[in-house]
C-alpha cells in the first residue's frame, strides 16, 4: 500500500510517497525560509502565496521521482493541523481536489502527531515511549502510547525555543555576522557558540522551582535582551552592530535554554517511570523538531538518556525539520491501525489551534 503525504502547516511546502515497509520512494520539498528570514518573520500572506505557487510542482515532483500514479495510491494524507490557517488551507484544498478527482480515501494529518511518529520510520521503537518536540512553533513533552495515543506531560506557556533562538539571533544581527551567512538563527547561535565561553554571561534557566514539565523561553529572551542592551552600553555601539562579545553571549543562552530543556525532560522522565507509564526496563526518550538538530543540546540530552537508563533516538536532521515524509509515513500508521482513514471529506476542516494528544500536565504538578 502506497500513501501520498501533503505538508503545508507552516513555511515549507513537502510531498512524498511512502509504502507499508516506510520505503520513501519519492519525495520533494520546497522551503520558504530564505524568504521569510528577510522579512524577519512569517508573513502568512506571503507563506500562503509561495505554497499556492509551490504545492503542484512538489506534489507532481514526488509522484514522478516514486514513478507512482494517482490512482496507485492507497490514501493521500494531508496536515489539516494545527499550524498557519491560510497555509494549511493551501495543502487541504489541493488535496480535496485530489481525493474527489481520483474518488481516494483520506487521512487528516496531527502535524505534532507526525513529528513524534517519525522515528518509528527510521528505528525499531515500540511505543511507548517519551517524546521531546522542540522546534520554531512548539515545546512539548509527551508519552506516545500509541499512534493516535498520547499522553501531554508540558509544553511552553509562551514561545519555542527556536522562536526564542530566532529572535536573539536578529536582535545581535547575526544574518551580517561574517561567518553565520544564510544560517536559521537557532544554527548561527551553534555555529558562534562553539567558539564561545559560557561562563562570561549567566542567564537562569526559567521554572526551575516548578515540579512540573512546562516550558518557558520568553523570559529568558527578554534577561538575554537586557544583557545585549548593557553590552551594547560598555562597547559604545548601536543596535544593528555586531558586538564584540557575541559569540559569548550565543554561548550562555544555548547554555541556559539546554539546561532548561534537561531539567523539564528529567521530572517527565521521573513522573512516567514512578507512574509506570514507562517501564524502567525499556524506556526510549525520542527528540525531534528543528532544534533537536543543536549538537550541544542534543549531547546534553544524550547524557540524561545514558545516565537514567533511556534508550536516546532522533531522527536524522532532514526528518527533524517539516516535510512531506513524515506525513506519508504518518497515513501509513493510520492506515495501519485503521484510524482515521476517511472515505467522504464532507465537513473537513484545517484547525489552526489543536492540542496534542490528552492533556496531564496538572497531575505531573500535584506529583510528588
Ligand atoms: P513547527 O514544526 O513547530 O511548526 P517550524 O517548522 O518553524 O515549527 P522546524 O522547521 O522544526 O520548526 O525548526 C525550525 C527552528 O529550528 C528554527 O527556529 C531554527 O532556528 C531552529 N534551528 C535550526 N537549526 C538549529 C540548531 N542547529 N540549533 C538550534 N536551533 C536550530
Ligand atoms: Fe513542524
């Protein structure tokens, strides 16, 4: 059985064709992100425009790289949420289309769903397990426990780390830092990072007296923010200048929002051991989304697998990031299980704003 999967939640246009084994046998994907990195933000119009001009030529592009037809496919898949309202309309509307003309099942795709799903492409991993998504959009902390099943320990009460990475990445200009060309903020703060020193800037890791497993990046930005301004101060330049200190500074904050992601993974993992929703035994932690590509905090997490016993996965960096495999290869676990496969879209919507899996959060609080 063969599944189409259509993405076009956010910033990036992806299709790919995936079979029941989760052989990729065709994939295309077009990325907005330059454009948008130069207007210093999502425009939704924009992203909207780019995904209308881009969706037949991905989705045509994908089929004839797997030189599989329409009619071959078992289901198209789709991200319906939860992600930009007029992006997703793009690729729910396309994908009607589709279903209609060639009278095809659908399955509306959980883009967060499909995050989380997509190393069972890549390893053996049995749910469940315990889920780490960190990207430009999202924190969450979640037990899959099965392919539609999750369990939601926290998630950020404010922005994502990557948003947060993004933003202090424009607000210390790293796009004219001589050697962070054409890099995602999260990637230009690694990049100066590795050359940097920690210890010349503390920024306190946010909710650290809190017993449960939110997140939380605003704060920190806005400590980060402050730090930039004195600075600025001491060196006597303007805003838009590069400081001298910058690659310090990128060092501490990658610092603080590591030490802030290990902690709240550390009480999810002690919350679902105590609880026996996982076993000790064979616990997996699996961490994807954009920022999960960051080396430093990736090792960091790595270490808190090893020494609590937890078997660490992530998916390689293309998978981590939106595309359209992962979708294809969420229809395929639908299919599957036999959950969620439409025959007649009459009332599908996109929803912009749609939680993942049920929510826990208060119990993990009240744990002790
Ligand atoms: P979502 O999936 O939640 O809708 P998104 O599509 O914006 O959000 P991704 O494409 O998964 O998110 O990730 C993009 C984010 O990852 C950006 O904020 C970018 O700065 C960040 N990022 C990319 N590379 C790195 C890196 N090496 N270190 C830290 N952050 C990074
Ligand atoms: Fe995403």
């Amino acid at each position: 059985r063969l599944v189409l999967g259509i993405e076009t939640s956010c910033d990036d246009t992806g299709a790919a064709v995936v079979d029941d084994a989760g052989s990729v046998l065709g994939e295309a994907l077009h990325c907005q992100k330059e454009v948008h990195v130069q207007a210093g933000g999502i425009i939704p119009v924009v992203a909207q425009q780019l995904h209308r001009e881009n969706i037949e030529r991905v989705v045509t592009e994908a089929l004839g790289v797997s030189g599989v037809s329409v009619p071959e496919l078992a289901a198209i898949a789709t991200t319906v949420k939860p992600g930009l309202a007029l992006s997703l309309e793009v690729g729910l509307q396309y994908s009607l289309n589709l279903v209609n003309k060639y009278q095809k099942p659908f399955i509306p795709i959980h883009h967060m769903e499909a995050h989380a799903l997509t190393v069972r492409l890549i390893h053996h991993v049995e749910f469940p397990f315990l889920v780490l998504l960190l990207s430009g959009g999202h924190c969450i902390l979640a037990v899959a426990q099965g392919v539609s099943d999750f369990l939601l320990l926290g998630q950020s009460i404010d922005i994502a780390p990557g948003d947060m990475l993004d933003k202090v990445a424009r607000r210390l200009s790293l796009r004219k830092h001589p050697e962070c060309h054409g890099m995602a903020g999260g990637k230009a703060i690694e990049h100066l990072a590795q050359t940097g020193n920690q210890q010349q800037h503390k920024f306190r890791p946010p909710l650290q007296h809190y017993r449960n497993c939110d997140f939380s990046f605003a704060g920190l930005q806005s400590l980060v923010n402050k730090a930039i301004i004195q600075k600025e101060k001491e060196e006597g330049i303007q805003e838009g200048e590069i400081l001298s200190c910058v690659k310090d500074i990128a060092a501490a904050v990658q610092h603080a929002v590591a030490v802030h992601i290990i902690q709240r993974t550390y009480r999810a993992m002690l919350f679902s051991i105590k609880n026996s929703i996982l076993s000790s035994n064979n616990a997996t932690l699996v961490v994807s989304g954009g920022v999960a590509s960051n080396q430093y905090i990736r090792k960091g997490l790595q270490t808190l697998a090893d020494t609590n016993d937890f078997a660490f996965l992530c998916p390689p960096p293309r998978l981590c990031t939106d595309n359209g495999v992962m979708i294809a290869w969420n229809g395929i676990e639908r299919l599957r299980a036999g959950l969620g496969v439409l025959h007649c879209t009459d009332g599908i919507r996109y929803e912009p704003k749609a939680p993942l899996g049920i929510d826990i959060s208060k119990r993990v609080e009240e744990d002790s």
